[in-house]
C-alpha cells in the first residue's frame, strides 16, 4: 500500500538527528541487526537543484521482504520527509521539478503501473493503466509525455493456451518484445515508439526531445548482449544503425547538445576484449567510436555527461575503492572529484550542472546521499540516516592491505579487524572471496552476505582478497583468467592468508573459508586443494565447469578462461577438467556448509547439490540449505536471517569450538 505524507513522519531512526536521543552504550550487532538495517539508494536530484529524492529499504518483516519506500530532502539537508511508503521504484523528475513519476503496485493493481505525484503535496495519482511492467521512466522536454521500457501484451491466443495450460513453449523464446513506449499526461493513452522484431533494452532522449537514441538486440538471453547496437531515431525520419560490432554498449547517454552519445563497453581497438569496461564516444551524424582515456586500470561502471558536454564525470572502481572522476572530453585528461575509502555511485545532475549529487558508502557508514559542485569537489554530506551507527552499534575497523604474491604480482584486499583488536595477537581467520569473478571488492562491512560486525564481535578477523581474474587493477590483471580459471586466482588468495599468517596476525589452526558466486567457486576450488580450513561455507558456487557452462543463463564470457566451449572435438576438455573441483572432491577433508537459492539460473542449484553429494558420498561433513523461491541471490528477510545465522553458526563451533546464539526476527521468538 502506498501512502502519502505531507508532514515529516519520524517513522523510524532516519529524521532523528544525532545526539537528539540520550544513547546507551552502543551494543553488538545481532544478525537480525544486519539484515534489518535502512539503506539508503538512488538518489534522484531535482532539475532545479532544490530537492533530492531518494529510496529507502525499509525491512518489513510482517511481509518478509524490504520496501522501497521515496523520501524527499532539500539539497541542504533540511526537511527530510518520508514521500511514499512502497515498495515504490524507478523516480523520475518532471522537467518543471514540481512532480515526480515512479512505479509501483497499489492494492487495486493487477501489476506494476505509473504514478505521478506533487512535491509538496497530495495523493499520487495513476497515469493509465498498463498491462505490462513498466520500467525505465523518463520525461520528454515539454512535460507532456512519460517515456518507459516494457513488453508488448500478450496476444490473445497465447493467453488462451495458457490459461487452458497447453503450455508447452519454446525454451529460451521469448513470446513478446520489449518495446519504447509512451503514455500521455493529459490523458493517460499510451503508444509504441521503438518497436520490431527485436529487444529495446535501454535508451535515452535528446534535450530538445527530437531524437531516441536506444539500444537494440536479437533477444534478451544474455549471450546475445554481443550483438546488440545502438540506433537513433530522429522526429519521423527511419531510425539510423550507430555501431556495427561485437560488444555491448552499456549505459548510452546523448550529450546536451545531441551531437554524440557516449557509452561503455569492454572493448578495445573496435573489438570486444577481456579488459576493464572502457568509456567511448560516438558521433550521432555517423562516424567510429573514439575511446576517451584510453589505459586507465579502473573498472568504469557508469558515465554522465556534464551540462555543458565538455566532460563526462565517471565513477571507477579503482581497486578497493570506488570512486568519480571528470574526463575532458577534448583533451582527455582525468581529474579527481571524489576519491577516499568508500564506495561512491548513482550521480545525477541539476540542470544547470553546478551540482552533482551522489551516494557514498563505507565502511564506517551503509551510505548516505553526498553533493558537491564540480568546479570545486567539495562534497558535502545531504542526508543523516547513519550518523549516529557508530553509538548504536560497536563497528569493526576495516582497512586495505597490500602483499606481493610468491609469483611477484602486487596484489591487495581488506581486512576487517576484530573488536578490541590487539596488535601482536593471533586471530581465527575467515577468508571471503568475492563474486564476478569479473569485480573486486570494496570498503564495505555492511553486506549481510559478509556478515562482518558479527565475525568481529566473535573475535573473528577476515581478509578479503582481490584476486587475478578481477577489475580494478588493468586488464592484465583481469586477463589472469584467461586460459585456466584457478591459474593463478586461487594461489593469490592463499597468499594473502600467508601474508597474515607471516604477520603474526592471524592463527594458522583456526582458518575458515566461505564466498558467494565466483566466491562459491573459489571456496570450492581451495578446499580440494589444502586442508588447512577448519570449516567452509559455498554460497551458489560451481563444481563442474562443463555442467555449469550449459545449464547457466550466461555463457559467452565463460569460454574465454577455458579457450572453448566444453563440447565438441576441439574442446579443452582437460582445462575443464582441471579447474572443475568436481574432479579432485577426494581430496577434500574441510567440513562445507552448502547454500543456493532453489530458482538460481546463473549457478544453477545442481552444482551445490552435486557438491554436496560427492561430499556426503566420500564421507565429509556437508550440510546443504536450497531456498525455496530464490534466485541467484537471496530476497526474503526469512532466508537472508537463515543465510547470517546458519553460517556462523557453522564457523562458530567449528573454528572457534564456541557456540552461536541464533537471532531471530523482531517479534518473533528464538528459534528451536
């Protein structure tokens, strides 16, 4: 149910500032604590540069599931108030900035539709009434239209065979398009804009309003990202076809004056390559793509054009940070706007581009909005959700490490501390890899996939490594996949532990390992190799490479780490063989706890139960939990709960030989 509120509600800790309340002394943070926490996300600044709207994830354990709820704050910090209660998603500013649109499902809606509301005031209204999802929202330049993505109906004769459950249809096919829309203010009808025998899977619209600039493929499986292109389509004239290649252009934007449209792509030299996503820009009259920059060893993740058009402000993962820069578009030259250890991301622009806002978390903070101007850089914090998280709660410190591998790679990571951190003492160790592989990981110790606070409340320190085969560190580095998975990614995690070993920091007899994703898959990996680890927990991790290429949803980036795909004559069966765990399970000694999500298609929840299996069958400790309803990762509080809970329970007793005292959800008792 959505709800309107025209007053600030102090509906939970958000509008208290701090220091308003007398605090107590901060407590250890429970599982139930780190699942519940408020994230703020997604802020939206107002064109004007009077307000910024933002989402927050509100836990609802009633419903089991985190609601976005939109809350409004002026861009000075004053007068934070509570918009819509959600789940409410997908913001977007009208050109004026005296109304917004987002997406949400109200009590009387079949499915996901349109709402448009005031700024200052008044119940949202709904614009039509759609029968599909709608995502993607954007204004045209006059304010009289709605822009959005969202399939094309069902026709009536499949709407028949499926409600009589005749059924039966093509795997991987989709029955309806993805397609342009927009829908009238005035009276809500809605029209196709970009449609055809093909996907519109993003776009973006010119200033003036006379141009689309948007994003075509084949389908939506993702292995034909590759062949998707970018088209423009002007007034009435016939679209025009901008790029013909082999990779995909992520992120297209138009610049202001219309003139070019920029994107990202991991590509160089006009091909697609195994490098870090590299910024392009391509001229809308025609011509090749020119990429800006060329040689920065970050992993750019999103770029938006200056109101002027003469920089492009980007925000890179730069190793275990993540940060913003300002390329000149003409002389290419990257100047710093935002950088320290923290996580900064979702920049927006006023119209006139004096102010840039974003979000920034760490690992003192789960993230608040920030501003800044960009002539200056500056930033200046805007919201107040979490400046009082370090009285509530007793919080780890975190920072980055740097070793040099046995092979003379410089490599680096984080290390979380245990609470009341002694140095000189030997600490259990829990080593947590991340996921991707193609990724890093970043100041953060608020993830409840990681768990942190509870680890160090335990006495626990964990170390997580940026390991070969990840961004952040240039392409060479990200290339050290390529011909043989575990070439080199593995052995750069173990030298980490060794590192700390070498310290004097961390106890070599109470080692534990745990990951999710490609972190399920390094998990996996090193517990055929060492039985050094008193206990591991694999989280959607892959145990035999052949089966998990042909029953995943992705598979095209795959083949690159084994040089061809597992079928076939010419097939590299023995790099499959190699780097699949499956093939050296009988080495394993460490007791492995075992989670997926029943629904998972990227790592298909087969692997775990083969993991599990084998290990049972050879007569090692396992245990395995597949969530009902789940995908690749976790969404219902209930099974986030479970995932915290059961994994330090296992780490628990079997590293540190203690017990665990299960938390459980808010108004609820403890489990049996």
């Amino acid at each position: 149910m959505i709800r309107f509120h025209l007053a600030a509600l102090a509906v939970s800790g958000l509008l208290a500032s701090p220091g308003a309340q007398a605090q107590s002394a901060p407590k250890t943070m429970t599982a139930a604590d780190l699942v519940g926490l408020e994230k703020l996300s997604d802020p939206k600044v107002s064109p004007d540069g009077r307000f910024v709207l933002y989402a927050v994830g509100r836990v609802d354990w009633k419903a089991n599931a985190v609601r976005e709820d939109l809350w409004r704050i002026g861009l000075d910090g004053a007068d934070p108030r509570r918009m819509v209660e959600g789940p409410a998603l997908g913001v977007a500013w009208a050109p004026e900035a005296k109304r917004f649109a987002f997406i949400a499902k109200r009590e009387d809606d079949s499915g996901r539709q349109i709402y448009l509301s005031a700024i200052d005031g008044g119940e949202p209204r709904r614009l039509g009434r759609l029968k599909t999802t709608p995502s993607n929202l954007r204004w045209s330049a006059d304010g009289a239209w709605l822009y959005f993505l969202a399939d094309a109906p069902e026709g009536k004769a499949l709407a028949k065979r499926k409600r009589e459950k005749d059924d039966m249809l093509p795997f991987e096919t989709r029955q309806a398009r993805a397609r342009l829309w927009r829908i009238a203010l005035a009276d809500g009808e809605v029209e196709p804009v970009i449609e055809g025998d093909f996907e519109v899977e993003a776009y973006d619209l010119s200033a003036d309003g006379a141009s689309v600039l948007y994003r075509r493929a084949p389908s939506s499986l993702l292995d034909d990202n590759p062949k998707s292109e970018l088209w423009l389509r002007t007034g009435d004239a016939p679209a025009r076809r901008l790029t013909d290649n082999d990779f995909q252009e992520n992120g297209p934007r138009l610049s202001p004056d219309g003139r070019w449209a920029l994107f990202l792509a991991t590509a160089e030299n006009g091909r697609y390559g195994t490098v870090n996503p590299n910024l392009f820009v391509l001229p809308t009259a025609g011509g090749a793509p020119r990429e800006l920059a060329h040689g920065l060893p970050y992993e750019i993740e999103d770029a938006v054009w200056s109101a002027d058009g003469r920089e492009i402000y980007i925000t890179a993962t730069t190793g275990v940070r993540r940060e913003i820069f300002g390329v000149d578009v003409a002389t290419e030259v990257v100047r710093p706007l935002v950088r320290g250890d923290h996580a900064a991301s979702d920049v927006t622009l006023t119209r006139d581009g004096k102010t840039l806002v974003f979000f920034k978390a760490s690992a003192t903070s789960p993230g608040e909005v920030f501003r800044l101007d960009p002539r200056r850089a500056r930033a200046a914090q805007v919201t107040h959700a979490h400046d009082d998280i370090a009285q509530r709660y007793r919080l780890p410190r975190q920072a980055a490490i740097q070793w040099t591998a046995p092979d003379g790679q410089a490599l680096e990571g984080l290390v979380t501390y245990p609470l009341d951190y002694q140095p000189g003492r030997r600490y259990p160790l829990i080593v947590q890899s991340h996921g991707g592989p193609r990724s890093s990981d970043v100041f953060n110790i608020f993830s409840y996939g990681r768990f942190n606070p509870l680890l160090a409340a335990k006495g626990v320190m964990t170390l997580s490594v940026n390991y070969r085969g990840g961004t952040g560190y240039g392409d060479a580095f990200l290339q050290g996949m390529n011909g043989g998975y575990f070439r080199y990614a593995d052995k750069d995690v173990l030298s980490g532990v060794d590192h700390l070993v070498a310290k004097g920091m961390a106890d070599p007899d109470r080692l534990g390992v745990m990951g999710w994703s490609a972190g399920g898959h390094m998990t996996n990996r090193l517990i055929t190799i060492t039985d050094r680890f008193k206990a591991a927990a694999s989280g959607a991790g892959a145990v035999d490479w052949p089966s998990m290429y042909l029953t995943s949803d992705t598979r095209w980036q795959r083949s690159e780490w084994f040089l061809t795909p597992p079928y076939g004559s010419a097939a590299r069966r023995d790099l499959y063989t190699e780097y699949s765990p499956l093939s050296q399970l009988d080495k394993v000694k460490t007791p492995t706890l075992i989670l997926a999500g029943a629904e998972d298609v990227r790592v298909p929840w087969t692997q775990s139960v083969m993991l599990h299996r084998a290990l049972k069958a050879l007569g090692v400790e396992s245990e395995l939990y597949l969530a009902p309803r789940e995908p690749h990762n976790f969404r219902e509080l209930r099974h986030r709960l479970f995932q915290v809970n059961v994994q330090m329970d296992w780490f628990s007793k079997r590293v540190l030989g203690q017990g665990y005292d299960w938390a459980s959800a808010p108004g609820e008792g403890e489990n049996d």
